[in-house]
C-alpha cells in the first residue's frame, strides 16, 4: 500500500503517518508547514518518519503543487490538510478558510479523479452540525455550521460526495469529534490545559465551562483512517469518528488536573463566537462500515498526552 497523508506534519497526520509505516506501508506525506503554529513542532512531529527510507515528505501547498505528480504511483490519499479552529475563520482570516480548505480539496479531487485513485479518506468536522439537539448525532442529521470553519469544511465535504458520485471516486468522509492526544496543536484546549498544569500558568477558559465535547483519542482516529482505507464501502460514505467520552469542560479541567497531578488554575472569559454547547455522537455506522470503535477512553488518553508534553517540556 503507498498512501499520501496531507497535512503530514499535523497533529493527526503526523500520527497517522507513523502507523503507516509501521503497517509496513510506503508512506509520502505533503505539508505547506504553515505558521499557524511553529514549524519547528511541525518537523519534530516527523522526526521519526524523517528516518525511515518508507517515508518521502513533500513541501508543498494544495493549492500551486502539480498534484498529479504527487500522486503518481499512490494508492489511497487520506486528506488530512486544511486551515484549522474556528476562532480563526471569522473576518479577515475568512480567506485563508476557504483557500486551503475548499480549493485545495477540490484540487486534490481532480487529480484523484485524473490518476484513477483506489480511495479517497477526508478529515471532515463535528463542526459542521453547528448547534444541533440530536443526541447521540447520527450522519443523518442536517448540517448547521455556525462558524466559517464549519462552513468551510462541509463545503469541502460536499465537493467530496460530488466527486463520488459524478466520477465514481471510491471516497470516505469521517467526521471527527474532538480530537486529543500526544501532538495535538498547541492552541487546542487540552493542549494548553496539560501545558498550564504542568507550568503552574492560567488556563483561560471561554465561557463557563459548562460546554460538552464528545472527546476522541488521536489513536482512535487513525485507526479510523486506515480502517477507511481499505475497507469494502460505498462510495461516498460518511461516518461519525468520535470517543464516546462526553464531558463538560469542567469535567475536562478536573481530569487534566488529575493527569498532570496538580490542579488546574482557570480564568474565565467569554464565549467564543462559532462555540456550540454540546455534541456527542453515534458511531454505530462507523462499526458497521469499518468494524471501528473507539479503544482510548479520557483519563488514558490524558495521561499519555501529559507524559508527551512533559517531555516536551523538560519538567518533573
């Protein structure tokens, strides 16, 4: 099997690239490795991969890159790449949203159609139900997005479906919830949770933490992707991808502070625009497609979190 991971440096592509490799896969990976946050984080994530003569990274953006080439001799692309948070996406950042989320996914489309890809996996969003009351949430419910990142990526999911069944490309959706875990990007809140703990700092939290996440280990999710890879669906499926670990934002706080071993020091602040209070989904499709289901239930996926960043850090 050779898969291209986009977004190859990222928090989940990074770890999907190391499993792959593992699986004795052949393994190009693609990365603009853009300052939404360092480079430097981005090329540690690949330090492994970066040795192993499996593994070719391409620097390049979606957007300019002869696509084409890159996908010569490529069996599966699982898209990982695009502009990330929603905080983000409103305003004068809209751009950038629409740029790397929408027109680069289209662009890899065309090529995927053009060299006859065996299979397409995107990384799409919960974001995209926006403030629904459906609980759990199943793919049927109607997409709502309240924020332009949400947009964005039910925009670029939308373009996913249209190519399978206009062309017939053999495509997955899996639409993630919260993902966490060891490289998660150092903006996301349990990144930045961990980090305060083990620092002793503020956690600034937007609103009064009474919000719920469905939380998704990142190792959970790339079983997800390889499952998708490979296995015998129709195309155009949609599948939810979440950790059925459905907590506030509390609750979130007192387990950090249990993985970390200190108390988390909170300030709280207002809502954030695109904030939506709850989501929690079904994965039954997700088990009847893949034979998928979550494995990494919240405190194990804290602890292993903290022990990376700990390390990371350099402190006891």
């Amino acid at each position: 099997m050779h898969i291209l991971v986009t977004g190859a440096a990222g928090f989940v592509g990074s770890n999907l690239v190391d499993h792959c490799l593992t699986l004795g896969w052949k393994v190009t990976g693609v990365d603009a490795l853009t300052d939404y946050y360092s480079e430097s984080i981005k090329r540690a994530n690949l330090s492994d991969a970066m040795m192993n003569p499996r593994f070719k990274l391409i620097e390049a953006d979606l957007c300019t890159a002869d696509l084409v080439g890159v996908l010569d001799g490529v069996d599966v692309v699982s898209h990982q790449a695009g502009q990330p948070g929603v905080r983000g996406s409103w305003a004068e950042g809209f751009h950038e949203y629409l740029e790397w989320n929408v027109h680069g996914t289209q662009r890899l489309l065309e090529a995927s159609v053009q060299v006859g890809l065996q299979r397409f996996v995107y990384a799409s969003s919960s974001s995209l139900y926006g403030a629904t009351t459906t609980f759990p949430t199943t793919e049927a419910t109607l997409p709502a997005p309240r924020s332009p990142y949400g947009v964005t990526k039910l925009a670029a999911e939308h373009l996913v479906n249209l190519y399978a069944a206009n062309y017939g490309l053999s495509t997955v959706a899996l639409r993630y919830f919260t993902v966490y875990g060891p490289r998660q990007r150092p903006d996301m809140a349990t990144h930045r949770l961990i980090e305060c703990g083990l620092m002793g700092s503020q956690f600034n939290l937007f609103g009064t933490g009474e919000a719920v996440r469905d939380f998704t280990y990142v190792g959970d999710v790339v079983t997800a992707n390889v499952l998708a890879a490979q296995a015998d669906t129709t195309a155009g499926t949609v599948l939810n991808i979440a950790g059925g670990s459905s907590v506030s934002m509390n609750e979130l706080i007192e387990q950090a502070g249990v993985a970390v071993g200190a108390p988390i020091d909170v300030v709280r602040t207002e809502a954030a625009r695109g904030d939506v209070p709850k989501t929690q989904a079904s994965t039954d499709a997700a088990r009847v497609a893949l034979g998928w289901s979550p494995q990494v239930q919240l405190p194990e996926g804290l602890r292993r979190q903290a022990a990376m960043i700990r390390s990371r850090l350099d402190v006891e």
